[in-house]
C-alpha cells in the first residue's frame, strides 16, 4: 500500500494548481486531477484523497468567494497556504518564431492579465480556453502551426512546447493564494500564527463594527475578511475571515469573547503564514 499523500487539484498536469501541489507535496506526490473545484472538495470528503488545493484569491482579481462556501459545504478543513506567482509564458510547437503566430489561446483571465503584451502583436486572434495548462496540451497533442497558448513554464516542459515569449503578464507582481484542505486537520498548534474562520453576525445595529473593534482588541490582525448572506436568514450576515496572531492564546481567548458577544464562530483551521 502506497505512502505517497493523495492530493486533488482542480485541472490537469502543468496547471498552476498542479505547480502548487509539487510545490508543497514533492515530485512523489499522487495528484487526483478533477474537473471542477467540487470535485477536489468532494475528493476530500469522501478520503479518496488527503488533501485537496484550490485556489482561493488572486491579487488582481480578488476573492473566488465560491470556493469559500465549497470549504463550509464540505466540512473541510485549512491545513495551509500556498502563495504562487503567476508567470504567463507564450508557448508553441518547437521551430516556430513570434511572428508565425496568427492565433493565441488561453483562460480569459490570462488573456486579461496578458492585453498589454498581445497588443503588440494585432495579427494574433485570441481566443478562451478551458484553462491554461489544456491549450498547451491540445497543441502538443494536434501540432497545429500559428497557435500558441499562454501557460505556466511547467507547462511547456511538460507538453514539449518552446517559450516564444518569457513573462508577458502586464503586472510582474501578480499572485494566486491556494489553500490546502484536509478533512480534518490539527488546529491552534503553537506554531500557527494565521486562522481562517467563519462568524455568523446577529442582526443588530453596529454588530460588525463592534466584532472588528473586539479583534483588534485582542490582537487579531485581519487580513481578509468577505460577506456573504445567510440565506435561511434575511438580512443576516455570514463573514469568512483570515486573522493573523502572535500567539495563539490571543487567538482562543479572541473566539471565545466573540461566540459569546457577537454570534456563531467556525473555526475552519489555524496554521503557518505562507511565504509571498
């Protein structure tokens, strides 16, 4: 029976999702590559993997709020976080030069991220992808002369694709946080000094503020906080937020004036900040 941790991740060989599990799991890792981040959550779930990577904000365009009810659907676990920087390469098939090149192809946000670099180049048609990754796979699979894709550099060594073009998004500081989920995971150990938990706000006047000023108060460092409505209760809130800590003491005693003051408290996991 096989040691290597089963990790899901949302798309295929030389996605970005897949550059973080490598990142964090190593090359011997066995990666369960799913279709939609569902999916992954449900792999989860169910055990048929250990952990789960989903990417959960982007620097530019900012929260992907779904995938944060995904963690509160699935009874899920934050065991970690991942920040990868995101470098757009332009790739095609070996031998061909720039200008060769009538079509590019890739997910729209990195044809957003990449509008600067391709108005240079007015005679390539650009058209959405699935994703990343599957573009670079589609053309090493089809040879088709002209088309490029924009992937990630583990892309084109994976698919045999030469780089026509290094680092062509418009902002170079360009980061993708991912999360990684378990199904249960070890929380408020000494060496985490990051949580991510979920308050459900009673309805009364200045219920918030009032919640943020106890934070700050007992030395949470906010930084992350969305909204979303509960649903079953009109005109009540739910606030997905990341704290950072000095020490996790702070952090207990913190969730336990708020649980008694301001509303219900989800603790969906403590850990380590990741490295920017």
């Amino acid at each position: 029976m096989s040691n290597k941790p089963k990790v899901a991740i949302q798309g295929i060989p030389g996605s970005f999702h897949h550059q973080v599990a490598l990142n964090e799991f190593g090359t011997e890792v066995d990666i369960l590559y799913k279709d939609s981040f569902e999916e992954v959550a449900q792999a989860v779930e169910n055990e048929e993997a250990s952990h789960g990577v989903i990417a959960i904000e982007n620097s530019i365009a900012g929260a992907i709020l779904p995938n944060y009810d995904l963690i509160d659907r699935h009874g899920l676990s934050i065991s970690g976080e991942h920040y990868l920087p995101i470098s757009h390469q332009l790739m095609a098939l070996p031998g061909q030069k720039i200008e060769d090149i009538v079509e590019v192809q890739t997910h729209p946000m990195a044809l957003l991220q990449c509008k600067v670099f391709l108005k240079k180049y007015p005679q390539m048609k650009q058209l959405a992808g699935i994703d990343t990754a599957s573009v670079a796979q589609d053309i090493s699979k089809k040879k088709p002369l002209g088309k490029a894709a924009i992937a990630g550099r583990i892309a084109s060594e994976i698919y045999g694709l030469e780089i026509l073009a290094e680092d062509i998004q418009t902002v170079k500081s360009n980061f993708t946080r991912f999360i990684l989920l378990e199904k249960k995971a070890a929380i408020q150990q000494q060496y985490h000094q990051k949580a991510s938990i979920k308050v459900t706000i009673e309805n009364r006047s200045g219920g918030l503020a009032k919640m943020l000023t106890c934070m700050h108060e007992e030395g949470l460092d906010l930084s992350k906080i969305q909204s979303i409505p509960v649903i079953e209760k009109p005109w009540e809130y739910a606030f997905f937020i990341d704290a950072v800590f000095e020490k996790i003491a702070l952090f207990e005693h913190c969730m336990k004036r708020i649980q008694s003051e301001f509303g219900e408290v989800k603790i969906f996991g403590t850990y380590k900040v990741g490295k920017k």
